[in-house]
C-alpha cells in the first residue's frame, strides 16, 4: 500500500524514492513495531510491494524480471518492451516441438513405409510354401533390388524437381529483360494484394525488387568477367609463350615471358593470396545474393518453387535407399533365426506391428501432424493399417494360387 503524505516512505516501500547510487544498500528509515490494542494486531508496516487487482500481471512481471536481476541472468527482451501482462518468450521454448526438415522427413516416411510394406506383404504371401530358407532367398533378392530401385527413384525426383526450378528461373528472367516498369509493378502488385498490401506500398516494393534486381545481375556479370580471367591466366602460365587456342592469324603475338614473370609465377605474392581469400569471400556472397531481387522473388512468393541444392540429390537417393533396407530387414529377421516358416509369420506379425505402431507415433510427431493421444493414435492406426492391408492381401493371393495349382 502506498505511504500517507505524512509519513516519509521507507527503503521497502513502492513510494520510497530511488536510490542516488547503485553502489550498495540503502538504510531504510526506522518503523516503530505495532501495539496490542484490546487483543488485536494492528499491523501499519508498508508491504514489499503494492497487491492491487488491476496489476498483478504486471508485478509478477516485474517480480520475475528482478529474480532474474538477482540471479545474474539477463532480463527477457521481450517483457522489457512489452511491459505489463507481456509473457515472457522462454514460457513458450518448452511447448515447441522440435521437427526435423521436411524433405528428410519425407524421403524417410518415403523409404520406410514402403520397407517396412512391402518386404513384409511378400515374406508373409511366400510364408505359405512352407520353407523359411526360400522366404530369406526372395526377401534378400527384393531388398537389394528394392532399395536401390528406390535410392534411384529419389535421386530421378530431386533431379526433375531441380531442373523444373532452373527452366522455371531461366524462364523468369528473360521475362523480366522484356518486361518495362509497369508490366513488373503490376506482376508485384498482384502477387502482394492477395496478402493485403496496399497499391503504394507494392509500387515501393517493386521498385526496391528492381535495384536489387540490377544490383543481383551487375554481380554475376561481375563474376563471369573474372572467371573468364581467371581461366584466361591459368592458360597463359600453362602455355607460355605457345598461342592460345583461340588466337587467329592475324592477332597479335602473345607476350614472352622473362625471368622476372617466371619468378613471379612461382612465388605468388601477397596481393594474390589476398585476391583468393577476396574470391572465397565473393563465392559467399554469390549465394546470398542470388536469394535477393526479383526473380527469387517472383519464384518463391509467386508460384512457390523453392531452390533445390545439387546435394540434394545424393542425400535424397542415400536416405531413401537406406530406409527402405532398414524398414524391410525388420519383417524379414523372423525368417532367418526361425526355420518354420509358419511360426516366423507369426512372430514377423508381432514384431512389424510394433514398428508399424512406434513409426506412425514417431512420424505423426516429426512432421508436425496433431498431438495429443488422438493425433498419435490415429498415426500409429493409420500406419498399421496400411501394412496389415498390403501384407494381407499379399498373402490371400499367393494361398489362393498355391490351391489352385494343386
């Protein structure tokens, strides 16, 4: 509570003024202990701090920013600008959930549902001949076959995927070279109005997407001139005095090299150093700035194709191909340590069940699909079902040849 007008305010107070100087306590001004009158206490003691019901956000706010100040932790940026009734952003960090990229996602889910289907729904159909040795040959054959079918596969779509974004690229900036001002503020325009931007603000978009634009190609110019210099140099101190490929009759005769040059090219100076460090820094700067500009922005806002790394392409054919090995070996164990082939059907059932259940839970959870028990009951369901459906099938096809070929 706040101190009457009469009374001078105490160290603990609210009201109490601030200190001249943080460099030690204060002493707070003496308070007489309260008396006993006619057996009540009358407590006249200020309180820590005030206990209205309009601010108790806003004190267990301050009161968890001074916790943090007497334990020596920074205070939370985003309750120092928010002020009162602003939550504080480490309340939040634990009830994320942390996914993993969805393309490895997806390559993943791609190679271990089919792994963990399909080598099982041909162990199980060929379960009915009997013998678990010609069970362990055909699963082997289908694995390896399989899993570099699939490996393949991968690596064929992330090459299409990569070529698409190119043409699309391509394709975009020899719009761009025959469009004129008007026709790229009204293609921004478009695009940005959807989103609930106004019409000025768009033109004021365009027209920085364009200096970018110019500044983006003015450097890769740049860069081509000086690998076209660099390869030009590297030729000349492979050559030396003998004419370039390139050279025509009359051209004129190509410099001979003295002793000083020799030297020279094979102590390279400072400056050179400096110019390839000066290079990888450039290289950096290629990438970040072929993400800026118009066409990257036509591409990913406009018609939503993302750039595709040249890496892509292996980590996609070796994720794929890994997990399609690792989800079909599972089925296929049963078969190796167990010689009737009826009883490791049985236990190949039990085991490929969990892991179809574990893989719809862990899967439902990566890829950011519902939480709760709902959403991962309907993952794990979801999942064995889908095997149970394809190994079923499986096998009622080949007990129904078997019989009808007796």
């Amino acid at each position: 509570m706040p101190c009457p007008p009469s009374q001078k305010g105490c160290a603990n107070c609210s009201c109490a003024p601030a200190p001249a100087s943080a460099s030690g306590p204060t002493s707070g001004a003496a308070v007489s202990l309260p008396r006993r009158q006619g057996g009540t206490t009358n407590e006249s003691t200020p309180l820590l701090w005030p206990t209205t019901d309009g601010n108790t956000a806003g004190n267990a706010s301050e009161n968890y920013q001074s916790t943090e100040r007497q334990q020596g932790e920074e205070p939370c940026a985003v309750v120092a600008q928010g002020g009162a009734g602003t939550v504080c952003c480490r309340t939040h960090q634990e009830e994320e959930r942390t996914l993993i990229d969805p393309d490895l996602a997806r390559d993943c889910i791609v190679g271990l549902s089919d792994g963990l289907t399909v080598p099982f729904a041909l162990t199980a159909g060929l379960s009915s001949v009997g013998s678990s040795r010609l069970v362990v040959l055909a699963g082997l054959a289908e694995l390896v076959s399989g899993a570099i079918s699939m490996g393949i596969g991968g690596f064929l779509s992330a090459q299409a995927e990569l070529q698409h974004f190119h043409y699309h690229e391509r394709a975009t900036q020899a719009r761009l070279l025959r469009s004129c001002d008007g026709e790229i503020d009204r293609q921004v325009e478009e695009i940005l109005t959807d989103y609930g931007v106004e019409r000025d603000t768009c033109r004021r978009v365009a027209r920085e997407l364009r200096r970018k634009e110019d500044q983006r190609v003015q450097r890769r110019l740049q860069v081509q001139a000086r690998k076209e210099r660099e390869k030009s140099a590297r030729r000349r101190k492979v050559f030396g005095v003998l004419p370039l490929p390139s050279s025509a009759v009359g051209a004129a005769p190509t410099p001979t090299r003295r002793r000083g040059d020799e030297e020279s090219l094979a102590a390279p100076s400072a400056s050179n150093t400096a110019n390839v460090d000066n290079h990888d820094h450039d290289e950096d700067e290629d990438e970040d700035e072929d993400q800026v500009g118009l066409t990257p922005f036509l591409l990913r806002v406009g018609s939503g194709l993302e750039p595709v790394s040249t890496s892509r392409l292996y980590i996609s054919a070796l994720t794929i191909g890994t997990s399609y090995f690792v989800g079909g070996a599972i089925p296929l164990l049963p078969y190796v340590f167990i010689p009737d082939a009826a009883q490791a059907l049985l236990v190949s059932i039990v085991v490929t069940g969990v892991i179809l259940l574990v893989f719809g839970v862990v899967k439902q959870r990566v890829t950011g699909g519902e939480g709760g028990v709902r959403g991962y009951l309907y993952g794990a369901l979801s999942t064995l079902a889908v095997g149970g459906v394809a190994a079923g099938a499986s096998w009622a096809i080949v007990s129904a040849l078997e019989r009808g070929g007796d």
